[in-house]
C-alpha cells in the first residue's frame, strides 16, 4: 500500500484551527467550552463530516469519529487527543494528535485500504486543567477514573459548575453514560509531539514510548498570624509564607533525595494574603505536582513531604494543610502498539528512538479501557505551553505516516 500524507493540507487545518483563539495570533488560548473552544468543535467536526467519518458526542464532549470497517462488530481502533489550549499557549499540542490523525486515517483512504477492524478517531474533552484545576475530566470520565459524582461537583474560578457550563455549550445528558467499558477499543494509539528536546537533540524523527510518568496533584493551606511588617519582632511572627517558602524548598530537596532520573516536583501556584508590602502573609494557598514513572517512587516522595509539612508547622507555630487532588498511577505501552509503530518506522525508512513521556496525556487513562501506546514527534527546542511552540510540517507529516501505518497494522484490512 502506498501511503502520501498531504502535508500542506494537514498544515494549512493546523492553521486554521489555531484562529479559534481567545487572544490574537501568534498566542493560542482555548479553554474548555469557551466560545472559542466550541467554534474549533464546529470547525474539526466538519472536517470529520468531510472524511466520511461518523460522528457521535458523548455528554461531557468528547467526540467519536469513526471510520467503520469491513467488520464493524469488532473493537475498533482508537487515535486522537485534544484541541484546547491553556492560556497562552502554541498550536501544536493536542491538535497534531487530532489533525495528524483524521489525515492518517484520509491517507488510508486514498492508499485503497480497507480496515477489518473499524478506526475512530477521538477528541478528547479538556485535557488541560485550566477550567477545572484537574486534567483529563474528558478521558477520566471515559475511563471511569472520575465517577459522575465527582465531575458534577468540579467548579470553576467563577464557581460554574461544569453541568453549567457543557450545558451552556450544547452537551446534554447524564455525565454516567459517559464511561466506556473496558475493551471497548483493541487498541488506542497517539500522536504527541514530545514536549521535550530529547528527538531534535538527537536528530530524530519519531518517539515510540515505553511508558507514561503520572503525576500526583497537591493543594496545601498554610496559616499563620498576620501583623504590620514594622511592629512585630522577628521571634513572635508566624509568617506563613516564610513557612510556605521553606516547605517549597524542602520539596526540591526529597525530590532530589528519594526520587530518580524521572521523578520531578513543581510548585507552580502561591497565593500570598492579604499581599500588602508591608503587611506579614497570615495564609498562603499553594500547589504541587509531583510526577514519576515509578508510582511507588513518586508516593514516598509525596510522603516524604507531607511529614516536612508537619515538622515546618510545629517549629514555625503554622497550621498546614493538605488536600490530595490526585495520584494517577503510571501506565505501561502495549508491547504490540510499540511493535506496530517500530515496523511501521522500518517500513518507511524513518528514524526513531523509544523513550518514557514525562508529561501525561490522555492515554494514561485510556490504558483503563484498553492497550494504548503513544508516537511523539520533534519539537523545537523541546519548548511547548508557548506561541512559539513549533514542529515543522516535515516532523509532523513523519508522524501521521508513522501513525496511518501503525493503525493499519494494528486494525488489519486489506488494500
């Protein structure tokens, strides 16, 4: 079979999607049912429509495109990934998942294949947790990962709720029938690029992945007394935020400690109250991510650091607080996903390298319903949440091949 990716085409919907922005070009903001999150449905939805595709939308507004097979009762094949972006961000994340893989699936229709097993391509509802403060609501839900309940009661910053808001965008009923059972797909397979430097350092076209750290997600209170910066002496303060800046140290310092090559800590929000040059902090709000592909690992560092956090309170005459958000467990690739995709590289004489993903995607929960696997392609610099973002329509036209042929391994057919 002959495959032929229409990079220019691919490119050209790349660019038109990142119009559907927030904010003016070069900057991509989409956040989750925002108005210019449901324009660039509108738009990809009829690109589907344009592929033959049938599509279908689940309550939350993850959508199925699928290409149905020569036998349409077997588990089909899963692609895709996401199209919303957090604020200021680039056009390349999610989107050469979801466009590099509606064009794999249109460069096997042109080759003349025809699939045995049916391949959908999905999009995958508010991967990034800028709306909600927790990733992948969409593919949680799918995988049953966050119960109806639980994303029933996710808020906001406006405290909209989202049945409030995937209402007001169009999505209706009951968030129980979104889960998909297991084995629903044979397999899920997606395009990413890396988000890292390692494929352009090395001169590399493609990234098989091996397996998919996980992150766990932390909120920690601190509390402390509040006073004028001039009148309360050194020994009497209780300064949360002298608290809140050795307790971020301290979580460097066991990352480094007790974790390996993998694991990796960040502390990416402080909130300092009442925030007065010359007042002391009384409360500080902050945020951990804490991220391994060794759960085990990773979770003692995570204790680790809760038993810092009461030993800073105890001696700083604080109160600090913890609230676990999540501690997703890491998933391991489908050994036939990574063979299919190494075939698929020889095949077409592309180069490659297997390697871990240290930032998480949707497949790590989609391994709940079934065997996944992950290609990633080059990005400069590694350098991605950014306008300049950017893998060149070479890399990305590399991996929808190395996808189209991958899924017609994995779902068989014939030309």
């Amino acid at each position: 079979m002959k495959l032929d990716i229409d990079q220019q085409l691919l490119q050209s919907e790349i660019d038109a999607l990142a119009g559907y922005s927030s904010e003016p070009p070069p900057v991509v903001t989409r956040v989750v049912y925002s108005e210019a999150d449901r324009e660039a449905r509108v738009y990809v939805k009829g690109l589907f429509a344009e592929a033959g595709l049938d599509v279908r939308e689940d309550p939350i507004g993850n959508a199925f495109a699928r290409w149905v097979g020569s036998e349409p009762e077997l588990p089909p094949v899963g692609t895709g990934s996401h199209i919303d972006a957090i604020p200021n961000a680039g056009k390349y994340d999610g989107t050469v998942g979801v466009l590099g893989g509606l064009e794999a699936i249109r460069a096997l229709q042109r080759g003349g294949f025809t699939p045995r097993r049916s391949i959908e391509l999905l999009l995958f509802t508010a991967e990034e947790p800028t709306r909600f403060g927790i990733g992948c609501p969409g593919s949680r839900m799918l995988a049953g990962a966050l119960t109806a309940e639980a994303a029933g009661q996710l808020r906001d910053r406006d405290e909209a709720s989202l049945n409030e808001l995937r209402a007001a965008a169009g999505f209706g009923g009951e968030l129980a029938d979104v889960a998909l059972p297991r084995g629903y797909y044979e397999y899920f397979v997606e395009l990413h690029i890396e988000q890292g430097p390692l494929l352009e350092r090395e001169g590399l076209s493609i990234g098989i992945v091996q397996s998919i750290a996980a992150p766990a997600g932390l909120n920690i209170l601190i509390e402390g007394e509040g006073g004028h910066a001039g009148t309360v002496l050194m020994p009497d303060r209780k300064d949360a935020f002298t608290a809140a800046a050795e307790l971020a140290l301290a979580i460097e310092g066991l990352t480094k400690q007790l974790g390996g090559s993998d694991t990796v800590a960040t502390v990416g929000k402080c909130e300092v109250f009442p925030g007065a040059v010359n007042s002391i902090p009384n409360r500080v709000k902050m945020s951990l991510d804490l991220r391994d592909t060794d759960g085990a690992r990773r979770d003692r560092v995570l204790d680790a650091v809760g038993i810092a956090a009461k030993e800073i309170a105890a001696r700083r005459r604080v109160a600090i607080t913890t609230e676990l958000l999540n501690a997703d467990a890491p998933a391991p690739c489908d050994t036939q996903i990574i063979e299919a995709s190494r075939a698929a590289c020889e095949a077409h004489g592309i180069p490659y390298r297997e390697m871990v993903s240290r930032a998480y995607h949707d497949s790590l929960f989609m391994h709940r319903v079934c065997p996944m696997g992950m290609i990633f392609i080059p990005c400069r610099g590694g350098v991605s949440h950014r306008p300049d973002e950017y893998s060149s329509p070479e890399q990305i036209a590399a991996g929808a091949l190395v996808l189209a042929e991958t899924l017609a391994r994995l779902a068989g057919g014939a030309e």
